[in-house]
C-alpha cells in the first residue's frame, strides 16, 4: 500500500475531509478516476467507462467505443486543468476552452422544480448527456461559488482533486500529511543544499 492509498482510505473514512458538496463531488470522483501518483486509470475500456457512470448516476451510453472514452478522458484532463488553475489562482485558457467547445456540442436545456430551484439538464442522449450533467454540474458550482474551492493538488506526481474546506481557501496539497511534507521535506533539502553550495 503506497501513502497516498493510506490516505484515500482515511478520507473514505472521514478522516479528511476532502469531499465536494452535492453533485460537484461527481465532477471530483471523475477527475480522480486517474491516480496519477500510482497510475491507476478506471476509466480504460469504455466498458469500465459505463460501469463508472452508472455507479455515479451518470446518464448511459449504449455501445461506448473508444471515441467516446477518449472525448470524456480529454474532458476530464482539462477539468483536472482547470481544477489546478484554481489552485494556482491562474486561468487555463486552453482548458477553458476546451469546456467552452465541449459545452456548445450539447444542447442545455434549463428546468424549473420546487423551492425555487432550477438546474440545466441536457436535452440529449449518450455521451453528450454525460458531457452535458458533466458541464452542468461545473456551471451549478461556479454560479453558486463552489468551484474555486475544487482544487488539484499542486504536487506534479499527484494532482489528486479535493475540495478545499479551509477558511481562506489558502489550500495548496491534497493532504498535509503526504503532499504536503514532502513539499516541506524538499523545500528543506533545496535551502539546505544551496546553504551548502553558497559556504563552499
Ligand atoms: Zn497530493
């Protein structure tokens, strides 16, 4: 067991709490459906590609090939982008538009419910259905404020997507405990070795 499953099984135990609020935590489960860190891709047959829809109450896709797991893998790599802008406090504009193009390919519709609520549904089926709840969730979370919040990590071995519950959304590593002391113990290596070269 690495340290970072050590870690995915403390936070399904609640022992951190790195969960996104409502249906934006869909939209950071699939980011995570690649474990950069241990190099672990869920999604690599389009029949592992429906399982994990269905699992997740994601529109299905009858007859997903390859085209279809390759549009939502590149989707999903550009909201891992964009997740990482967040972190960095930057724009990815190619990431951006990337979601830009995705979301003109599928027709939103709005729909108005009870308690004054209203949400976008997609008026199509198949995978663009699954882009379409996809962009909707991500349009729900930046109207309501919740997006910024959903952040990679910063560790280029990593980029595990969490939701950032600090006060100040200040946020930097998936965990303190893996990430971020490794960050630490580096940057502690680097300082110490440029002491080392400036005394010789
Ligand atoms: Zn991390």
């Amino acid at each position: 067991m690495t340290a970072h499953d050590g870690q995915h099984s403390a936070a399904a135990a609640g022992a951190v709490e790195e969960g996104a609020p409502g249906r934006l935590e869909i939209v950071r489960r699939f980011v995570n459906t690649q474990d950069v860190e241990d190099g672990i891709e869920e999604l690599d047959t389009p029949q592992a590609m429906r399982a994990w829809l269905r699992e997740h109450d994601l529109p299905d896709v009858p007859g997903a090939g390859f085209e279809n797991l390759t549009r939502l893998v590149a989707l999903r790599e550009s909201l891992r982008k964009l997740m990482l802008a967040n972190n960095r406090g930057q724009e990815d504009e190619r990431a951006l538009d990337h979601l830009c193009d995705e979301a003109a390919r599928v027709p939103l519709r709005v729909r108005f419910g009870g308690g004054g609520r209203s949400e976008l549904v997609p008026g199509c089926t198949g995978v663009d259905a699954v882009v379409g709840e996809l962009v909707s969730i991500v349009h729900e979370a930046m109207a309501e404020g919740t997006w910024p919040r959903l952040k990679a990590c910063r560790s280029d071995t990593c980029e595990w997507a969490f939701y950032d519950r600090s006060r100040n959304r200040s946020g930097t590593w998936c965990s303190m405990a893996v990430c971020g002391n490794r960050a630490k113990a580096r940057s502690f290596r680097d300082r110490h070795v440029a002491k080392r070269n400036a005394d010789t």
